[in-house]
C-alpha cells in the first residue's frame, strides 16, 4: 500500500511538473512575441510601396495622409487647384484626338471651334480659365464626345479619373472652388523619384514610400530596398484589358505580374512580410460583367463575376511565389475609398504585428 501510495504521489508530481513545463514553455513565448510587439512598435518601420504605373501606389500614399498625418490643410488642398486644371485639360483632349482617330462626328457643330481652341492649350494650370472651363463643360456634354469615351481602353489610353473630373468642371471653375479630399484623392499626377513621410496609425509609428511605377523609374527602386519592415505591391484588377502607356504591345496585367514576381522572388525580399494590394475593385465590378477575363488570360473559365475574376486573378499571383519564405497577405482594396483603406491598413498592422494572444 505504502509503495502504491508513493508511486501514485511520484506519477502526480511528475504530471505536475510536466504541465507546468509547458505553462513555463508557453510563458516564455508569449515574453517573446511581446517583445518583438514591443520593438516593432516602438522602432522605426519601413513601408515600400511598389508596383506598376497607374496602380493606385499613389492613392493609397494620400491615404496615409489622411488617417495617419492629420490630413490636408486648406492650403494643402489648395496645391492641388493646377494639377485638377492639368488633368481637365489633358483628358477632354485625349477625348478630342479620339474623336478624329475613330472618326466621330460632334453632335452639336458649336463644339468644332470649342474643340480646336482647346486642342491648341498648352497642358500646364497656366491654359486654365473660366472660359477654357465652360469649353471643356460643353464638349463633355456632347454625345460624339461620349461615344468617344465609351471606346476607352479599347483604342486609347484616359485617365480612370476623367469622368469625376469632366463631369464636375462647372465647380472648378468657380473664383472660390477649393479642392476636397474626394478630388485630391482622385487628381492625377506621375510619380518621379522617391515620396516619402512618416504617419501614425492608431500608435503604430511607420515610414512610406512611394516610387513612380513606369519602367524608367523602376531602375530608382534599389535605393529603397535596405531594412524594409514590409512590402506593398499594388496592382490594378481592372487594368486586364489595357497597355502600358510606354509600351502598347505589353498589357498592363500580364506587366504586373513578371513585376510582381521579380520583386517577390528577390534575393531582397524573400524574408520579408508581402502585402499584395489588388486595387480599382470598384472600376473591376463594373467591367467585368462586359469583358471576359480571357481577354487577357486564355486559361480562363470562370464567370465574368466579381467573385470569380477576383478569386483567379489573386491565385495568378501567388503562383508567382517560387522563392518567398514569408507569407503573401492579399487585400482587394478601393484605394480611393478611405473607409476601405482604413480598414484595410487595420489589418495590415495586425498581420505585421503577429496574432499573437490568439495564437497562444
């Protein structure tokens, strides 16, 4: 009885010890990944938004502004009267050239002279005026113009912005027209060089930044790659039926994909946390539903539904994972939409934050 007694005591306190071993074992982890929350909240982060042009790399820079600097000041929307007057300017005239290569007819034959003045603008804020304004208002509403317009991305390259722009040149042209956010968010002006600023979000201190996407700035990039917390690759799901503006044999996707998988696989990044951005879903919604993904992607045989083109573009991406070790966090995101980016970046914070308590 009495060795029966002490074999049980003996079996306890070795059941004891163990379970406490894993608490001990379980304690010194949580430690860990506290500390390593602890250091990425209070050390210098650094965010590098990379892509190709006109992916919305941009936007969601401004973005930050928004929810992580305390937005624009009047003066700071202010700035931005020349480049809404530029991105005016330069798409009725795109829509303008269009019209003679497709061979369009004016509804209206007041437009001709209104179109020649205009064609003839030099394309700086300086052309800007009430008159150029009520021009470009009367062109806009004229129904050659907006047969034009519906052969966009088909035969010539516009802007995604040029229907907020043109459709509203009756605000802008008003003496006391300041900018909104909504117009700042959507004001179109390339990336050259390196943008770069500091922004807090909910106490996660970080460093941006912003690289111009096109093919002459991409050689610019490696000045960026050292000590960088996390990757941001932004692509457009809506740009599967178009060409780069520098190169009208390549299509814009298929670009953004051997972009995405040379960045991905790079000896640079292989480590590093890899956030995948697919952008313009709300432009996507709307064009899928009248052309086929197929356009670009022969394998494809889904439904021209949201979900479907999504789902199919997304595994198009992580197939281009070959080298990577990290894992690849996808967004589908409406960059000019701040509620979305907030949301979005909320996840992106946990994500690089680790899950720690939860997975403990």
């Amino acid at each position: 009885f009495f060795f029966d007694k002490f074999t049980c005591t003996m079996s306890c306190f070795a059941s004891l010890t163990a379970e406490q071993k894993e608490r001990n074992k379980k304690s010194r982890k949580l430690d860990s990944k506290l500390s390593t929350r602890a250091k990425i909240m209070s050390e210098e982060n650094k965010m590098l938004l990379l892509g190709p042009g006109e992916s919305g790399k941009s936007t969601i820079f401004k973005q930050m502004k928004i929810l992580g600097a305390g937005g624009y000041s009047n003066d700071e929307l202010k700035s931005f009267k020349p480049i809404i007057a530029s991105n005016c300017i330069t798409q009725i005239q795109v829509l303008i050239s269009a019209m003679q290569l497709l061979q369009i007819e004016y509804a209206n034959a007041d437009n001709i002279p209104r179109a020649e003045r205009i064609a003839q603008l030099p394309t700086t804020a300086d052309s800007w005026s009430a008159s150029v304004g009520e021009d470009i208002a009367h062109l806009w509403a004229d129904k050659g113009i907006q047969e034009a317009y519906g052969h966009r991305d088909k035969d010539f390259q516009l802007n995604d912005s040029a229907e907020y722009f043109l459709s509203q040149v009756d605000r802008f042209i008003k003496p006391d027209y300041i900018p909104t956010v909504a117009d700042v968010l959507r004001a179109r002006v390339r990336t050259t060089g390196i943008e770069e600023a500091e922004f807090d979000l909910e106490d996660f201190q970080f460093r941006m930044l912003d690289v111009g996407g096109q093919r002459s700035e991409r050689r610019k990039w490696i000045h960026c790659f050292d000590c960088v917390t996390a990757v941001i690759f932004c692509s457009s799901l809506s740009e599967y039926d178009q060409t780069l503006r520098e190169d009208d044999s390549q299509n814009r996707m298929k670009e953004s994909l051997l972009l995405f998988d040379e960045i991905r696989n790079s000896p640079w990044f292989r480590n590093t946390p890899f956030i995948l951005f697919l952008n313009k879903i709300d432009i996507f919604r709307d064009k899928i539903k009248e052309v086929s993904l197929s356009v670009c992607f022969d394998d494809y045989k889904g439904k021209q539904t949201e979900k479907d083109g999504c789902e199919f573009i997304k595994s198009k991406f992580l197939e281009m994972d070959t080298e990577g070790t990290s894992k690849i966090h996808t967004h589908f995101t409406c960059a000019i939409s701040t509620e979305n980016v907030k949301v979005v970046f909320g996840v992106v914070k946990t994500d690089l934050l680790g899950k720690t308590l939860i997975e403990i």
